[in-house]
C-alpha cells in the first residue's frame, strides 16, 4: 500500500504567507513612518504641559472645588451603577439576599452580579475615604494635589518624549549624514515627494526619532503609574488619621462615649427619619466598611473594617428592633 505523502501543516502555510505580507507591506509602512512623523511630533507636543511641578501650597480654592465635585460626581455614578446591577439581578430573576446584600451565587449569573457588585463596593469605598478626605480641614488640597501631580506627570511624559524623539531625529540625521550617508541619494521609499529634502539620512532618522519617542513616553509613563500607585497606597493611611483625629477629639468625657454609642449618630441619620431613609443611611455606611470592599487592603484596614461593619448593623439592629421593621 503506497504510503500517503507527508501534508504541510497548516501553521507553515499561514506563517509564510504573513512573511509575504509584512515583506510586501514594509516599504510601504517605511513610507507612512517617514511622512508621519511631524504628526507624531505635533501630537507629543499638543499634549505636553510646559509648567512647573506643582506644590500643595499652591493649590487654590477652585482646584479644591473642583476635586470635590469630581468625587461627588463619581460617588453617584457608582452609586448608580450598584442600583442597576440589583434591578438588572431582579429583571434576569436572580434572588438578592437582602440580609447578606448579595445575589445568590448558585448560578454563574449570580457569581458574576456579585462579582461586579464587589468591584464597584470597592470603588465606592475608595471614592468615599477619599471624599472625606478632601472635605478635612487639614488635608482638604490633598486630592487636588494629587490630580494635579497626575495632570503634571502626564504632560511631563509627553514632553520629555517630543524632546527626546527630537533631539535623537536631529542627532542621527546629522551623524548618519556625515558618516554613512555622505554623498548617497534617497531611494529608500516607495514614494519620494522631495528627493531633494528627504534623503537616506532623514528617511533613517525618522525611524530612530520614532523608536526613541515612543520608548521614551512608554518608560515615563510606567513611571508615573508607578508613583501614582504610590501616593493611593500612601493615602491608604488617611481613614486612619481621620480616625485618629476623631478619637482625641472624643475621649474627653462619657458624654462623647455616649454619643458615639447612639446609632443614630452611627449611621448619620435622624431619629425623625424615615424607614427608607434608615435604609439608606445604613447601605451606605456599610458599603464603606463591606469586608468584600477591603479584601486587597492591608491586615489593619481589613481589621479595622470589620469592626466597624459589626459597630455598624449592630446600630442598624437597635434602630429595626426599635421602630419594627424588616
């Protein structure tokens, strides 16, 4: 029986075919990079903030207003957002468990509702420390720093990208041109508009400046998100200061004991407030202490939201038990 001859696997085939392409398509990509890079140029530039490094006592009173009112805004946004994942859970007939406020998890759905209902908790805890971290007295121009530094981080990346995608396009042309190619025309595109202008020196110039920009804004970047990843995990402290700062104010007397005792006061609620309003109040000081909302925190954080999510129900208990309701 003649044996079948050997078939060429199908990876080869599609392999050689992609060499042919990029092999067929570079001189035309050659070309794009060339004419291209005065854009790219132009759009390092737009983006670039020539000012200084901002300094927290330089931050005024609209730059405050103005974090503030980003932070309200992203409040509500993920405020919502959890509202429409519960109506969305109850029009797909997922059961919500009001008591453990979380969807059943027997079906996948309901893992993946209390999946993103976690990750906007967690959102919402952070927009909230934040929030009342800009609305302290002593560190009320924090946040707007911080956005400010990221605004400057931003632009300085941009900035130091144009210079460098500048400067190694100038320097390469200039020492390609002296030493390489000296005396040799431009027949290195596809299309050549200006043979006089654009000869081998700056058409490989153009491809340096390219590579050295993009390198430069993609370091720099990493950089800033490193530094901003800093400063968030730093800022990690700030419920802790605030706490601080509650408690020596607090402990002067058993009036002060008392008053931090009263549920009430606990979930920030009036006691002529209505049931919804209760309800409210206390879904929303939960959602600042929820375990799920903590889980990536360090062990302080997570202790310290535990305790006061028990302090917590505990009052939203006294306050049901009270006004008997379910």
């Amino acid at each position: 029986m003649a044996k079948k001859p050997p078939q060429e696997p199908l990876g080869c085939t599609i392999a050689i075919f992609v060499m042919l392409g990029l092999a067929y398509s570079l001189p035309y990509l050659f070309t794009f990079t060339v004419y291209s890079f005065p854009l790219f140029l132009g759009f390092l530039l737009v983006f670039a903030r020539w000012r200084k490094r901002p300094t927290s006592d330089l931050i005024d009173e609209s730059q405050m207003s103005a974090a503030l009112l980003d932070l309200e805004t992203t409040k509500r946004s993920l405020l919502d957002e959890i509202a429409d994942l519960r109506q969305r859970g109850a029009r797909e007939g997922v059961r919500y468990l009001k008591l453990e406020d979380r969807f059943e998890m027997r079906s996948r759905r309901g893992q993946e509702l209390n999946e993103a209902l976690a990750n906007a908790r967690s959102a919402l805890a952070d927009v909230v420390t934040r929030l009342e971290m800009a609305q302290h007295p002593q560190h009320r121009g924090d946040h707007a720093w911080r956005l400010s530094m990221r605004s400057w981080r931003r632009g300085r990346a941009y900035r130091l990208a144009f210079i460098a995608a500048l400067l190694s396009f100038g320097a390469s042309a200039a020492l390609l041109k002296a030493y390489v190619y000296e005396g040799i025309g431009a027949d290195l595109l596809v299309w050549n508009a200006f043979p006089n202008l654009i000869s081998r020196h700056v058409e490989v110039a153009t491809v340096l400046g390219w590579v050295v920009g993009l390198a430069t804004l993609s370091a720099i970047r990493r950089s800033s998100r490193l530094a901003d990843e800093r400063e968030n995990g730093a800022a990690e402290l700030y419920p802790d200061v605030l706490d601080d700062s509650v408690g020596s104010e607090s402990s002067g007397g058993d009036q002060s004991d008392k008053e931090s005792d009263d549920p009430y006061l606990i979930l920030n609620v009036s006691p002529q407030a209505t049931i919804p309003e209760i309800k409210a109040a206390y879904r929303l000081a939960i959602v600042k202490c929820h375990p799920d909302t903590v889980a990536d925190r360090s062990k302080s954080i997570r202790e310290a939201a535990e305790a006061e999510a028990q302090r917590v129900n505990a009052a939203y208990d006294v306050i049901r038990n009270e006004q008997g309701f379910n």
